[in-house]
C-alpha cells in the first residue's frame, strides 16, 4: 500500500440504489481487511429555483428534503455495512454537491472509493452508470465498482498487464488484494495487440513471441514475488485482445484488477477501452488503478 494512503478511510458512495449497498458491504470487508476507517458518504445535488404554485419540493425547501433523504440512505448503509462487518462504526456524512464532483474530491483524502455500477437513476438498459464512469476515469486513488458477483470469494485476484506504467500501479494494487484475502492473484497478458506490420505475421515465429512474452511478463512479476511471498502467482500469456480475455477470467474471479489506460492509451483519453469493456462486462467487482501522476491531475 502507498505509505501516504495508511489510515486513510475507505469511501463509499451511496444513493439509496441495492447496487451502492452492494458497494458498502464489499467496503466494510475491505476497511476490515485494511484495518482501515470506513466512511459512508451520500451526495445531495439541488438546483436553488424560485418556488412554483407554493410547491414545497421546489427552491430551497428542496435542499431539506434531499439531505433528509441523504440521512436516510446514509442510516440504511451502515445498517448494511455493519451486519457484514460487525463492530464497524463507520463515519457518515450527507455532501452538498453533485455526485461526480463530490465523489472525486472524498477521493483526494481516501486510499481507495468503493461505489456501485449503477444508482438510482441506472437506465435498465446501460450496465454501467455515469457516476461510475466518471469516478473510475477521475479519481484520486484506486476505484472499485462493484458489480457482478458483489460477494465473490474464492477465486483468484486477476490483473492486467501489459508493461504500461499504470499496469505496474494496478500490479502493486493487486499483489496487495491477494495478500489481504489470502487469495491467489493470476495475471494476464494479452498479446494480440501488439504493434507488429500484418505484413510480417506469416513469416513470425509466434512460439518464439510467446516465449519471450512469457519471460518478461515473468521478470515484471519478479520483483513482486519477492515482496509478497505468501502470494501464490499464476500466469496467463494469451494472443487475444485483453478486454475478452480479462471478462472471461473475471467469471472466476473474487477482483479484476486494471488500470485506468494502458500501453496503447491516448493522453486525451479519460478511460481505456480495456479499462472501459472491462467495467461494463465483468462479473465480479472491477478495481481501476492510476499512476500517481494521472492521479494527481
């Protein structure tokens, strides 16, 4: 874990939806994981509008019905989080703002956000909400959405890699997911978008290709190993896209790990398509990891 983020809380975002309780009893196992504080946080967005026909839920009566509803999703939450995570008290608290922004500044001060894919304003046909996408492109420490299997135990930590600065993050974040669940991690490269001429692939040697791909996916993971001697590595080189590859494991899976852009992501990008199909397909809880760079922005 990055040394700045020890004792920070672990934040949850909640709207009142079933899929952010989904996030706050997957955070409450995680604060008690990492023995960290768990902070249960919802976000009453208003717009100040002269009253119309003496309707109260209009103008500035507005703001008291929203946080007194705020209040409410935020009393059910902690009910939630401390049936799975008895002797939890978690700290709540009713932000004034819009859910994006708020979100994104709780996680400037948390080691990590843990929000559902969908809220109450979910469309049935998105599998992914906007809250959701926006956190996982903007956030200031790792995201995770839960979706999917919210309480997949079990199987693997599964990461992605590809030699990207970011994918080292999401490696540092995944080999300490394993070790905190005793769980252990796979990690996959995919290598079928690697930047070769189509001219050339008759004439390559792909054995050879996966060879050498095998061995420098095994010398990035050396240095981790080290660290994490408890964490049981497996290895998973495919010549496929990644996003496929990584869904498919994910039906396995208790965590996919990856990073917010990876070897081929563009700057003006806010998300990668990897990153991207892997949040709306998943099968389990996805966390997105940035560089400390990005994270800063």
């Amino acid at each position: 874990m990055d040394e700045e983020r020890v004792g920070r809380p672990v934040v949850a975002g909640v709207d009142g939806s079933q899929s952010s309780l989904q996030a706050v009893r997957w955070a409450a196992r995680e604060a008690g994981r990492r023995r960290a504080p768990l902070r249960i946080v919802a976000a009453v967005g208003w717009v100040d509008v002269p009253h119309q026909y003496d309707h109260p839920r209009t103008g500035p009566d507005l703001r008291k019905v929203l946080q007194r509803q705020g209040r409410a999703y935020l009393t059910e939450a902690a009910r939630a989080a401390v049936e799975v995570a008895p002797g939890q008290e978690p700290e709540q608290e009713v932000l004034d703002g819009f859910a994006i922004p708020r979100l994104v500044e709780e996680s400037r001060a948390a080691q990590l956000v843990v929000i559902g894919d969908r809220g109450l304003g979910g469309v049935a046909g998105l599998v992914i909400g906007s809250v959701a996408f926006a956190l996982a492109a903007q956030g200031g420490c790792p995201v995770v959405v839960v979706r999917g299997r919210a309480d997949a135990t079990g199987g693997p930590v599964v990461v992605g890699v590809d030699g990207s600065p970011v994918s080292e993050a999401a490696l540092a974040f995944a080999f300490e997911a394993a070790a905190l669940r005793r769980a252990p991690l796979l990690a996959v490269h995919a290598w079928h978008d690697l930047t070769l001429d189509p001219m050339v692939w008759p004439s390559l040697d792909w054995e050879a290709v996966e060879q050498e791909v095998q061995a420098e996916l095994a010398e990035r993971l050396a240095g981790w190993r080290e660290k994490y001697l408890d964490v049981e590595v497996q290895r998973l080189v495919v010549r496929d896209r990644p996003a496929p590859v990584l869904v498919e494991q994910s039906a396995q899976a208790q965590l996919v790990v990856v990073g917010s852009r990876g070897r081929g992501g563009a700057a003006g990008l806010i998300l990668g398509s990897v990153s991207h199909a892997v949040l709306h397909r998943a099968d389990c809880p996805v966390a997105i990891v940035r560089t400390e760079v990005e994270a800063a922005r």
